[in-house]
C-alpha cells in the first residue's frame, strides 16, 4: 500500500525536519514558500494533505487558501502558524481549512488531527459535504455575526458541550450544523432532535433506544438518537422543552457518557457531542423549578447568543441573495436579484419569525414573480397569526413523522392528545369540552371511553 503523500509549506527549516522525523511512516513533500508549494502541487497531483504556515515571504498562507479555493483543488488543508489570532482562525476556516493548529505543536493532537483529515472517505465525498454545508445559511457582514463566526472556529475544535440560544427562527440548527462541520466529528453523523415538538412519553424510547418487549409494538432492539449520533453530535433543539424526569438521564448522559435503553438493565456507552438550543431563559426556568440547575452548568459549557434578524438587518440583503440562489436552483428559476424598493421594505419589517419568516417571504415571492427580480409588489408580509399557525403546522408534521416511524396510528394518537388537552382546558367540564367540538355529549363520552381516559 503506497504512502499517504503530505506537503508541508513553511519557510523554516526545523518544521519540515520535524515532521519527516515524527512521521515517517508518511511520504512528506517539502516547500518552503507558497509559491514553490504551488508549483509542486501543479507537478504532482497525488497529495493527500495539505501542511501551511500562514505567514511566510511573497503569499502567505490565507492567501494560498484563497487560490487552492478558487482553482478548486480539493485537498484538505491545515493551517499552521505561531501568530494565532482569531481573525486567522475564522479566515482560515471560512476559506476551507480543515483545521487550525498553533506552534509549537502539540504533537499528539497534530497527530490527530493529521490522520483524521487523512481518513476523509474521498476527495469527491468531502467536497459533497462543503458544498452543502456553505448552501445553508450562516451569512452576514453585520458585526455581531462575525462575533459568531469566531465563536464557531474558537469552539469547533473543542469537544465541549455547547449551548445556543436565540429566539425561534434564528439559526440555532445552522450554527450547531457548523461547529460540528468544523470538528474532528465532521465524517460522523449530525442527528437533531426537536425536543419541543415529540411527546414525553415518546421521548425517551426517541431519545435513548429500545429493547424488543419494552412496550407494545416494540418488536425489535432499536437504537435511540445517542447511538445514531455515535462518535458524532446530538443536536438537542429546544432543550427547554425536557421534561424533568428526562433531564435528569440527559444529565447522566453527560455525565456518565452512558444511556440506558428502555426496557434494559445494562448501560449502553456512548460517543457523542452534545449541542443544545432553546428559545427559553433557561435562569429563569431555573428559578421556577422547571429546568435543572446542574444540567444547565453541564450545557452551558460554551454559549452562542444569536440575536434576532431585527437587530442585524444590515445582513437581509447577504439572506436574500442566498435565498435566491436556492430558489432559483430548487425550483428552475432565473430571478437576478431584488429590486432595491423590495429590499428596502424588507428592512422596515422587524420579522417576529426572523431567518425562519423572511425566507418563507422570498420563497413566496419568487414562486409568483412574473419578472426577472423581485419587486416590492410581491414582498407580502406575514401577519403574526399566520407565522404561528405555519410554526404550529411544522410541529404537527415532525410528530406526525416520529409516530409514523414507530408504527403508532397517527389519528387516533393525535385525536387522544387533542381531547386530554381541551379537557384540561375546560377542567375536565364534558360539557364545554363537547361544545367546543360541536359534539353531543354522549359522543364525546364515548370516545374518551374508547381512548380510557375515563
């Protein structure tokens, strides 16, 4: 089996001695300037790894970065440099680097690193992965998100938790989707789960598996999300939604790095990084005993604040050009941009539903344009009883989905939940309850005979 084949571009003698003497059981290519590295790489086509220093005589490294982007040369890249700065670290990552290391090395986590951007499947599948990542929608030159994009390369490559927070609509999945991208973790899988939008009692089979017998229906072991996202991340959404009694197993998650799966007496380890995002003021769910305190300290290792498009609107028209360039791809359009009266009615709009809402406009918008650019004409604004009702509507479809998967009758279950609900809401008064549904009393007395709730 031939080699790996590393190029190291530094201009300092030492570095590239160091390397052939720490791994030789690679094939390393030396240059001591990018320009030199250039050239190499145009000579010889088969490296697998890219080793750059950033600051060097004649291009630095960021610039190298910028070229091998441009001429589309897909070999990972890790930058390395003794003057690290955030605005090196985000730089780099935004232009494609794999990673990001500071001299001197540690060497054992180089040498992570180094076999872990060797183990990428392919050139073509990691290209896959960068080309779906940057379609989605972390833009913006607005101060307070370039705060976030250091925040992600400071964090990436830390295996702590992570805690986001923002109102709904902002992002939080995009963020979380980016910091694992940018980890060690990027070739295993991201598996999300909305806690707010599955029942609690569906919850912990979701969460944490199923032995066969564990319940009616379960005929078969089936692995919950902490083993789907096995040497990966769990992105918990909506963390604020846990009910108490599985918080207190997310927190032996955390803890322990072990789950236990319903109907199971033996621990399960478990490999995962957890993010989580809430829309909640998780302190203030603290003191009205909602939301435990430890759990909290046990999420909150490293906050991410996304703040609402409203208070970022110099960013609409950076979210409008990507939304547009979606559109035009998903559905066969050719829309040139946005007329700059649309543009601006858009930034007099202070978008309860944020990211979320403003792309639903665009979409709608573009779909009955009948030109080549969006006029004002066609920005139609939600009403907030309609943003909430399309909310509710994705929240249906997400249960709808986790039911469907588990072999659970859809309507009835969704019928039952409906009818605990509104007799709570009545004080279990039948009458009202039957009103409400424009039922006769005897019918609705039935059905919660048939569904034993009473």
């Amino acid at each position: 089996m031939s080699k790996n084949k590393i190029l190291i571009i530094d201009d300092e003698k030492n570095v590239h001695y160091s390397f052939k003497r720490v791994f030789e059981q690679l094939a390393i290519s030396s240059a001591y300037s990018a320009e030199e590295g250039l050239e190499k790489l145009s000579a010889e086509k088969d490296f697998n790894l890219i080793i750059c220093d950033i600051k060097m005589p004649g291009l630095s490294g960021l610039e190298l970065l910028e070229k091998l982007k441009k001429d589309k040369i897909e070999i990972p890249v890790i930058i390395i440099t003794a003057h690290g700065t955030l605005e090196n670290a985000i730089n780099a990552i935004q232009n494609g680097a794999y990673d990001y290391l500071i001299k001197p090395f540690d060497f054992q986590k180089l040498k992570t690193v180094i076999f872990n951007a060797l183990n990428l499947s392919d050139k073509e599948s990691s290209a896959k992965v960068e080309s779906s990542f940057k379609n989605e929608l972390i833009v913006g030159d607005s101060l307070v998100m370039q705060e976030i994009y250091k925040e992600i390369a400071k964090v990436a490559g830390k295996d702590v938790t992570v805690l986001v927070t923002g109102e709904s609509g902002t992002g939080k999945e995009l963020i979380a989707k980016a910091v694992h991208y940018y980890s060690l973790r990027r070739n295993s899988p991201f598996v999300a789960v909305n806690c707010g939008a599955i029942p609690s009692e569906l919850m912990e089979s979701e969460l944490f598996g199923y032995e066969k017998g564990a319940f009616t229906g379960a005929v078969k072991r089936t692995a919950g999300k902490f083993q789907q996202a096995e040497n990966g991340t769990l992105f918990l959404d909506e963390i604020g939604e846990l009910p108490p009694h599985l918080q207190v197993k997310i927190l032996r998650a955390l803890q322990e790095r072990e789950i236990m799966m319903l109907g199971s007496s033996e621990p399960v380890k478990v490999n995962v990084r957890i993010i989580a995002a809430t829309n909640k003021d998780l302190k203030e769910e603290i003191k009205q005993g909602v939301f435990r305190e430890d759990l909290y300290y046990r999420l909150n290792v490293v906050r991410i604040h996304l703040p609402p498009l409203r208070d970022r609107k110099e960013d609409i028209a950076h979210l409008v050009k990507r939304f547009i360039e979606n559109i035009n791809k998903n559905h066969h359009l050719k829309i040139n941009g946005i007329a700059q009266e649309a543009l601006e009615k858009l930034q007099s709009y202070d978008f309860p539903g944020n990211i979320r809402e403003l792309e639903n406009i665009i979409t709608r918008a573009a779909i009955h344009c009948h030109s080549d650019r969006l006029e004002a004409g066609s920005i139609e604004l939600d009403s907030s009883e309609e943003l909430y009702l399309n909310q509710i509507e994705k929240n249906i479809e997400s249960l709808a989905n986790v039911l469907f998967e588990k072999g659970v009758q859809v309507d009835s279950f969704m019928e039952k939940t409906v009818l605990n609900m509104l007799l709570k809401k009545f004080d279990y008064n039948q009458s009202k309850t039957a009103e409400y549904l424009h039922l006769n009393r005897n019918t609705l007395r039935k059905k919660l005979k048939d569904f034993n709730i009473i």
